[in-house]
DNA sequence: TGTACATCAGTGAACGCGCGTTCACTGATGTAC
DNA sequence: TGTACATCAGTGAACGCGCGTTCACTGATGTAC
C-alpha cells in the first residue's frame, strides 16, 4: 500500500524547509524565488505545492525550524555563563558576519519578518521567548528578573551588531563593531 | 531661457526622496515599486527616469539623505547626556515602533541594505560613522576610546530592540522588550 | 514467478501579474522678433 | 502687443522578465491474483 518509505516525504519537506532557511538568510525572502528554492533541495518548481500550501506557508515553516535549531544550539554549550560567553564569541565573529547562510535568523530575517503575515510572526515571536529564556536561564538564579532585563539587552544587541557589521562597506569599521560587540556583551553580562 | 524655476526640479527630486524614504522604511525596498513612489510624490511613473538613473540610484540617495536627517536631528536634542536620554526614550517608544515610515532608517532598512550595491552600502556606512561620532560625543569628553565603543553598544542595542519589538506579534512581549531597552541603554551610558 | 493495475512524489510547461525600464508624446512656459 | 517657436518636466502606454501558482502528465514503486 506505501509505495515509499513513509518517512520519504517528509523528508523531503525538510531538507526543503532546511535548504531554503540558507537561502532565506543569504538572499532574502523576496529575493529567493520558489523555482531557486526547488532547484537548492534537488527538485522542480511544481513539486512545491505538494509540500506547502504557498510560499507563506513555507516561510513559516522556515522561521519555526531556523529558530528551533538556534534554540537546540544552546543545549551544546557548556554551562551557565562560559557557554554563554562562548556563544557571544562566536556569534560576533568574521565568519558569522561572512556567512549569513549559515548564521542566526534573527540577524539575517528579522526585518523582512516584521512585514511577513500572522502565522509567521508568531513562529517568530515563539522562538525569540524560547532564546530570551535560554539567555536568561544562563545569567542567573541568582535575581531572574534582572537577567531577563540582560537576556533581552543582550539578545538585541547581538543581532543589531551583526546586522550592522554586514552592512558597512569598510572592513576596518565592520571589524572594529564586531570587537566591541563583543565587549559590550561581556560587559551586560557582568 | 528658464522656462521653470530653476529650483523647480531639485525641489521635485528632493520631494521624491523624502517620500520614498518613508515608503521604503514602511514597506520595504523590495516592496515598494517604482510606480508607487512616483505616485507618493503626486507624479507617473515615466518621469521617474528623468530624475534617477535607476531604482538602485534612487535607493542609494535615499540611504544618504535618510541618514543626514537622522544625523541632523542629534543638533536639536539637549547638550550631552540629556539629550540622549531624551533621544533613547523617544526611539524606544511604542510611537516610534508603530510607526515605522516616520522612524529609524537603520531599524528599517538595515537588512536590505546589506543586500544592496556598494553605492548604497557607503552611503549607509558614512551615514552610520556619522551617528556612532555624535553618540560618543555626547558620552564623554573624559575617554573617547571608551566612549566610542559605548556609542556602537548603545547604537546597536537600540538598532535591535526597535527591530525585534516591531517583529513580536504579542503586544505585552514587545513592550517589555521596548522598556528593558530604554533600561539597558542608560546602563550602557553610565 | 509473471503481469496488469493503483498509487503518488515529482516533472515541466503554462498562467496572470507586477516589476523596472523605455519612449513617443503633451502642454505649460519663456524667448525672439 | 502679438505670434511662432524652442524648451523640458511630466505623461501614460508599452516592453521583456521573473515572480507565485496551477495542472496535465510521468514513471518508479508495491499490490493483487
């Protein structure tokens, strides 16, 4: 009766949800066409539909799993405040600035999220609670409220440094927000 | 021989400028068309090439002249700390993050700057250097290397948590972020 | 064991639409005489 | 003072193109007998 293994298909779903989360963030959610999102999982244009309603669909689809994984990374990190600080470091380095594809969605998307429909922005809203948790789980148990207020401030710090350092065309400045990211992060930590 | 004032089509461009900049920061680059800014402007779409060479040009003056006004109002604020006390409270105000095509060109448009030509991306960066000096300078006269990096941290975070406060679609979850941001802020300044 | 059939993930051409851009034209204006 | 002309900011229809989406079809698979 199951001519394919059952798994098969969503497989597939995935490996398209994960391969455009690349895409999205190295190109854009506009700029990224479904043909070009297809063609990236291995596909043709006309299988898409078999698998998401519209590409609204998929975007949420996608916000839902890229914010996942950027919650799942903080189970891999070593306890409390030096996983922490070795997330800031990594996360505020050339290569993450260089590699938005590859990168956090919130620094890559979240404009782009801000004019994207209902569904969307609550996978994002989900997510971002999920991460600001995280965050503040590992500043404290010594006064959760005030490490919420930090998670908070260092969350958006980190994306707004990240943004900016991709956007500047002068690699000196680009590299001199990057290191005083890192410091300002260090610093709200304290 | 001058059949118009010969400010008569500066003043047009001007005009198209501004109300692209606050089509773009409401909707988008990508999503704002050629045809509705020209008719933002009360104009058609055909003499859009009579002022720009192209989309990419106009977004590149737009960036410029977006970032001067930014930069112009640190000129009307209270001397020193105040005035960017009064500055942080007003961007991180509900006002601000409800109204998007009136605010922040950096919380706005950072993202598809990043994506844009190099024209576009120096205008953005001599623009940011620009805000990053009259922050700092307000800061200190004590320790200027200090100060600068406090002007970066103060600038992002603000950048961030504008970003992230218009992307959450639960309303009590984006004032708190809106109001810890004011909080961290003036912890940055201190 | 072999053959006809049902299933369904994926194909690829086609659709209407809005985009950025082009261009022949308009019509209000100031100049020439 | 009056008329023919040159200028040029702005008009609006048209262009090719890539977008999101649709759909008739393919072909590899497991099932039935």
């Amino acid at each position: 009766m199951v001519r394919y293994a059952k798994e098969h298909k969503q497989a597939t779903r995935q490996r398209i949800i994960e391969t455009a989360g690349h895409r999205f963030k190295q190109d854009g959610i506009d700029g990224s066409g479904v043909s070009t999102l297809m063609s990236d999982a291995g596909l043709t244009n006309g299988a898409f539909y078999a698998h998401f309603a519209s590409k609204d669909d998929l975007v949420a689809n996608v916000v839902t799993d890229q914010l996942r994984t950027q919650v799942a990374r903080y189970g891999t990190l070593r306890p409390g405040r030096q996983g922490l600080e070795d997330l800031v470091r990594d996360y505020l380095s050339p290569e993450q600035r260089d590699h938005p594809g590859d990168g956090c969605p919130s620094a890559a998307l979240l404009d782009e999220i801000i004019r994207c429909g209902d569904e969307t922005r609550q996978a994002y809203t989900d997510g971002a609670r999920d991460i600001v948790d995280e965050i503040a789980a590992r500043l404290t148990p010594a006064n959760p409220q005030s490490a919420r207020g930090k998670a908070i401030g260092l969350f958006t710090m980190m994306v707004g440094t990240l943004q900016l350092s991709r956007a500047l065309s002068d690699q000196k400045f680009s590299d001199e927000v990057l290191a005083q990211g890192i410091e300002n992060a260090l610093s709200i930590m304290r």
